[in-house]
C-alpha cells in the first residue's frame, strides 16, 4: 500500500506540474496556472506520502491517536489540497497525447457519461461519504482492517475515494457534471460532514472503555493505555478535523454573501484559447 501511493503521488505530481507549466507558458493561461495551485498540488501529494511514510506508518498499527492522524490526512487534508489546485485541466494536458485519447474513448463514451452522471450526483456521493468513514470506525470493521492487510489497503483506497468524491462537490472543481445553485449546497453537504464527525469524534472522545480490542493485544507505543490513546485519537477528529470543516464553512458563506445571484446553470469546463488547443510537439 505504501509504494501504491507513492508511484500514485509521484506520478500524478510529475503529470500536474507538466501540464501545469505547458498552460503556464501559453498566453492567457496565467489566470488559470497560478502559482498557488501548484503549491496546492504540491501540498496534497506531499501530505498523502506523509500518511504513508514513517513515522505514520510505523505506528499506525500501534496506535489509534497516530492512525486517525492518517485518516485526517486521508478524508479531510489531501482531498482538500487536490481540489483547490483544479487538477483536471493540468493532469490531462501533462500526460501524453494517446493517454488522454485513450481516456476520452473509456471514459467520455455517453453510456459511460451517463453512468458518471447518476453515480456523480450528491444524493450519491454525500450519505455514501459519510457511510464509509462511520463503517471503518465501527469496532468489528476497524479491527478486520488491522488484522487482515487486504481489509486495511480497502479502508484508506475507500476512505480516500469517498472522501475525494465530496471535496469534488464541496470545491466545485472540474469537472462538473451537474447544476448548482450557487454555494447553497456545499454549505449543507458541509454542516452535515461537520456534525457527523463531531458525534464521532466526540464519542470516541469520551467513551471510557476501549472499543477496539485489537490493540489490546499490541504494545502501545509511548506507555499510552489503550483507553487514553482512544480519547486521543477521538480528539484528533473533533479537533482539528472540525476546525477543517469550520474554515471550509466560513469560506463558502462568505461566497455567498457575496454572490450577487444564484448561479443556476451547469458549470463548464475552463475554457481553452486557440492555443492552448494545440500543443507543441513535445505534448502530442
């Protein structure tokens, strides 16, 4: 799992900051290539290795306070990170040309279209988001993906799927397969994640009894009873997992104030000059 997500990070990385510079190079592709966005990009791969990497990843089956700082990181940081850097325009225009023909036959086929659009949709996305992250930390779920490796690789793949599916409605980034009216929505799909992980975590916080009889049977690290590093690991998800939702929140009513009417029509994709339609040889 750990060299997956490196090869993912690295790869994925390599692509974005290729088409990031060809769209930086082209005239008028300095409003859509910001700096910022780079360092956004930047910012999630480097989290999402983080996660993976020691020290994380080498207590992370030891204890619960270290393994819910990796799914923070998972279902909150990275995705998060990823959607603010736009990273649809950059990844394709990074990758070869036959790569990106290859995508559009797969997946831009109108069977296909239909099948992301129902799939795609909030009614979908939210309650199957919120679902994952209440399974995995339920105590039978969560001790099956510590003792079986292949239970533990489907937690976090699925954890970081669902979780990237509803910063992708949150963030509004392409692309964008459905209406929206203005920010009113992601507002709700926010409120609703902040209160499901303030039970969670909060609950995890102040139960006083450990739940999870798997690391009753390791050695903790750092002395911590397995009571107190279950307390930690709640606090982990009220504390800085909210204050994540809270700034999302407070980002997106601003937007709203400021928005002088409802936007009702279905995003489009960035738009492309002449040329940025055709690139140099390098990138057919």
């Amino acid at each position: 799992m750990t060299w997956a997500m490196a090869v993912l990070a690295l790869a994925m990385t390599w692509a974005y900051t290729r088409g990031w510079w060809y769209v930086r190079g082209r005239r008028r592709g300095h409003c859509l290539a910001r700096a910022w966005r780079l360092g956004a990009f930047l910012a999630a791969a480097g989290t999402l290795l983080l996660a993976f990497l020691p020290p994380i990843a080498a207590y992370e089956g030891h204890s619960f306070f270290v393994h819910m700082i990796q799914h923070e990181v998972l279902i909150e940081v990275a995705p998060t990170f990823f959607w603010m850097a736009h990273p649809v325009p950059f990844l394709l225009w990074g990758m070869p040309a036959r790569w990106r023909r290859w995508l559009a036959v797969r997946l831009l086929a109108p069977g296909r279209r239909r099948a992301w659009h129902a799939f795609s949709a909030p009614k979908v996305i939210v309650p199957l988001y919120l679902a994952t992250v209440t399974l995995w930390h339920i105590p039978f779920a969560y001790d099956a993906a510590l003792r079986w490796p292949a239970f533990h690789a489907a937690e976090h793949i699925s954890l970081l799927a669902t979780a990237t599916a509803f910063w992708w409605l949150v963030t509004g980034a392409s692309p964008r397969l459905h209406p929206r009216a203005g920010y009113r929505l992601p507002i709700v799909y926010v409120v609703a994640a902040y209160v499901h992980n303030e039970v969670l975590g909060v609950g995890l916080t102040l139960i006083r009894q450990p739940i999870y009889a798997f690391y009753e049977r390791v050695v903790p690290p750092w002395n911590l009873a397995p009571a107190t590093d279950q307390a930690l690991g709640g606090a982990v998800m009220w504390i800085p997992g909210e204050f994540i939702y809270a700034a999302t929140l407070m980002v997106l009513l601003m937007r709203l104030l400021e928005e002088k009417e409802p936007y009702r029509g279905t995003y489009e994709s960035y738009p492309m000059s002449s040329q940025l339609a055709d690139p140099p040889d390098g990138y057919r």
